[in-house]
C-alpha cells in the first residue's frame, strides 16, 4: 500500500535530515543508511537523546533527496526515487522542486524575550562608551526600562509588536520558539505578558513554548527587598500561571545582583512543583554556581554559560541539561569573547543555540546569524551548527519527538534554502538563504517572504 501524501519538496540538492544514523553496526562504528551520506564519524547518541560528541556532527544528509508530507506531518523521507515509488499524491498535492538547493528542518530557536514594548538603541552607545551592562540595569535602566514601557503597553500593541517579529523569525527559518515573559515583574502584568503569548500561539503559525520568567530582575516595588519578591513569586504568581496553564517553563536570571543561587533554587524548585519545567540563564556574567543548580534541579536548559565552571559543564553533562549558548548575546555586549562550546561539547554536554532576541542584549532574530557567530566565533564545525539549531534546541524546549528533523510522524516543519550545500549555512554572511519555509505542512513563506493564506 502506498502512502498518501499532499505536498513533496524533491530532488534537494542536500536533503539535511538531521535525523540519528541509521544504526546498522559494524565492528568499530555505526554507518548512515545506504543512499545517506555523513558529514563526519557515525553518531553514537541513541534516537531520543539529545546530540552529544561527534554525533553533533551526524546530519543524516540524503543527496538528491526528498520529503512528502500528508496534512501537519511527515510521511517519507528518502532519496527521490524511493520516495516517488512510497507515495501515492493526492490530487490537490503540492510539488515543490529543490534541484539546486538544501532542505533542512525548521529552526529551533530556544530562547527569546519576544514581547515588549519600547527599545533601548541609546544603550548600546552608552556601552561602547565603557558603561557594563549591569551597571545599567542597577541604575534603573536596561531591563527596567523595557519593564516602564511594558507596562504602560496594553496587550493588543504588544501582541502586534511581537506578531511582526514572529514574521520576521518565520521568514529567517525559524518554525518553533520558545517566548518568556520577564518585562512586567508583578502578577498581574506577567500574566498580561502571559496571555499575549498565548495570543500569539493562536494568531501565528510558529509553535511556541511560554516560559514565566517573573524572576527577571527585581522590580522597583521591592528594591532592597530580593526575598520578599522571591516570594511573590513562589506565593503569587507561579500559583496562578499555573492554574490558567500559561507556561510550561519557569526560568530565573540567576546572577550576582540579581537572583542569588539560593533564590533561583526556591523558584525553580516551586514551579517544579506546580508542573514548570526548570530553565536558567545561568553563569553570564560572572560565576556563580548556575551550571551546577542547572543540574541539581535537573532543568532542560541551562542559558548563556560564559563562566561556567568546569565542574558544572561535568554535571549538566550527566544529568543531560542542554547547554544552550546565545553568541548574538556576546557579540552584542561587546564582550569580545563566546561561550566556550568546544569545552562543553568536550565535557559530553548536548549544545543548542538561540538568539535570545531581547531589546537589550540582542537585537537579533535570526538564527542564521547565531549560525554565523556559533561558526566564526566559537569554531563550531557547520555541521555542529546545524544540529544545535535544530535537534539539541528542540531538546532544550523538551519539543524533540515533534521538531527539530526531518523524520517520519515529526511535523513538516521544512526550510528550502537557496544554497547548494549545507557548509554555507553558517558559512554565508548577512543575506538570508531562506527561499520557503513549509509550516505544518504549508507553504508560509516563499521567495523569503510571509504568505497568508
Ligand atoms: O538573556 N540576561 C538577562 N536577560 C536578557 C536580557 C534582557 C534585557 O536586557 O532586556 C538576556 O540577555
Ligand atoms: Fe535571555
């Protein structure tokens, strides 16, 4: 019996399927299945896991491959011929040609501060001027006055705001996302920030993961007063995102000056208990035992990771949290160096990428150039590259056995890209390769532009 399909894209000059090899052991390693081509040694991850070592390296790449989809989901995926032969095409289906081109899976982007009003283009003077960062926000700038002009925003402007830069993430390849809250810091103004993300779930085409971020900053309300607003969380707002199931993750800034160690492990470990994954931005600025609390609460995540320890790179790597590294975060900051990547790949550590777009330290939302700095900045092999956008951050949003590859009962989550082979995704600078970007099965955007249906 063959298999219905609506829609094929065939003949891609590199099908990237990003999915495990196909397992079929020898002596010394484990080989692609035929008609597939590795792009380094044999994966050892098994399917399920996150990508570690040189499976980072396994993309599964079928030359002059195809994929066929029925409604939201994938049906084949193979060399042309053999897909051909598997499908039977119904009679509205759609045929996309890719001769030519890479077809790779959507981007996974794994964090972002999407919804907020105003902007703060005059910070970035101030830093370049010498002014850290942290000495902005302790004088009641930076985060707090993006948390000013978010409060004085009603919902319908911020759902307008963020649903533009969801176009513009869509258009760039981007498919799934993660969205925090993290600028109203009360409860009332974070469950706003909440349900403006629920609005966007519903009004756009991007799958998105809401993360309750409360513990963002301390507000003006209980300046002097950490704890007490610690406890607003624990008490106040987590009680309630919950009840009304507005997130699925909880995540804290735990940082020197902002939420110590202690602090982010009550509100991690309260959100656990109310059914929020934990996820940290952990060990940015200086070190503090993020990594290590990353592990202990066994959280999906661990975020930025500058000057994490070497002991805590050792325990995220057993306990499994993905290391998820923001480069456009650094570059933004001026900080003049990265993450160190190769050491957590080294230390085992599955390592995702993401642009933790945020008016404040990264203006940037497109993966492509995360893609660029993760390659050029951090030496990461592109193939490295490739699976941190894609399978490991879909592993970071827990969202793995639906995105993140091209395998068969995962959504169609498809980017064409008008390259000929992957080397050039993070190889090309500042020009977006994006032709189409099929989402759940449809065509939403192409010739790098949004279609509405
Ligand atoms: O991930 N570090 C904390 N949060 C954001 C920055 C938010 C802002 O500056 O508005 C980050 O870099
Ligand atoms: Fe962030």
């Amino acid at each position: 019996m063959k298999i219905r399909a609506d829609l094929v894209v065939e003949n891609a000059s590199e099908l990237v399927t990003v999915a495990a090899a196909g397992c079929e052991r020898d002596d010394s390693a484990t080989r692609v299945a035929p008609g597939s081509r590795g792009t380094g040694r044999a994966a050892v991850s098994p399917p399920g896991l996150p990508r570690t070592g040189r499976a980072m390296r396994e993309l599964g790449i079928i030359e002059n491959g195809s994929v066929a989809a029925f409604g939201d989901r994938i049906v084949a995926v193979g060399p042309s011929a053999e897909v051909r032969a598997k499908v039977s095409l119904t009679p509205d289906a759609r045929v996309i040609g890719a001769t030519g081109k890479v077809v790779l899976p959507g981007f996974v982007d794994p964090h972002t501060h999407l919804v907020f009003a105003g902007s703060r283009e005059h910070e970035f003077i101030q830093r370049a001027e010498g002014r850290s960062y942290m000495d902005i926000l302790a004088s009641g700038g930076g985060i707090l006055s993006t948390v000013r002009a978010t409060r004085a925003a009603p919902p319908s402007e911020l759902v307008e705001l963020a649903l533009k830069r969801l176009d513009v993430m869509l258009c760039h390849g981007t498919t799934t996302a993660e969205v925090k809250s993290g600028y109203g810091l009360s409860a009332d103004e974070e469950l706003k920030c909440l349900r403006v993300i629920r609005e966007l779930s519903e009004h756009h085409p991007m799958d998105i993961a809401a993360t309750f971020l409360g513990a963002h900053a301390v507000p003006p309300e209980y300046r002097g007063d950490p704890d007490g607003y610690v406890l607003c969380i624990t008490e106040e707002m987590l009680p309630r995102v919950a009840s009304e199931g507005l997130a699925e993750f909880c995540d804290v800034f735990c940082e020197h000056g902002v939420f110590s160690v202690d602090q982010s492990r009550r509100i991690l470990e309260a959100g656990k208990a109310m059914g929020l994954a934990p996820r940290l931005h952990a060990d940015e600025i200086a070190p503090m035992g993020g990594a290590e609390l990353a592990a202990e609460v066994g959280a999906a995540s661990a975020d930025h990771l500058l000057c994490a320890s070497p002991d805590g790179m050792r325990r995220m790597a057993e306990a499994g949290v993905v290391a998820t590294l923001l480069p456009a975060t650094s570059f933004t900051l001026m900080l003049g160096r990265y993450a160190d990547a190769r050491a957590f790949i080294d230390a085992g550590c599955p390592v995702a990428l993401a642009t933790d777009f945020n008016p404040g330290t990264s203006p940037a939302l497109s993966m492509q150039f995360v893609m660029n700095l993760a390659a050029f900045g951090m030496r990461l092999r592109p193939a490295e590259v490739i699976c941190a956008c894609t399978i490991n951050a879909a592993h970071a949003l827990r969202r793995a056995d639906e995105v993140g590859s091209l395998e068969v009962g995962k959504l169609a989550d498809i980017i064409i890209a008008d390259i000929d082979t992957h080397l050039k995704l993070p190889y090309q600078l500042g020009t977006n390769f994006v032709d189409k970007v099929i989402k759940r099965g449809q065509v939403v955007v192409t010739g790098g532009r949004r279609v509405v249906q």
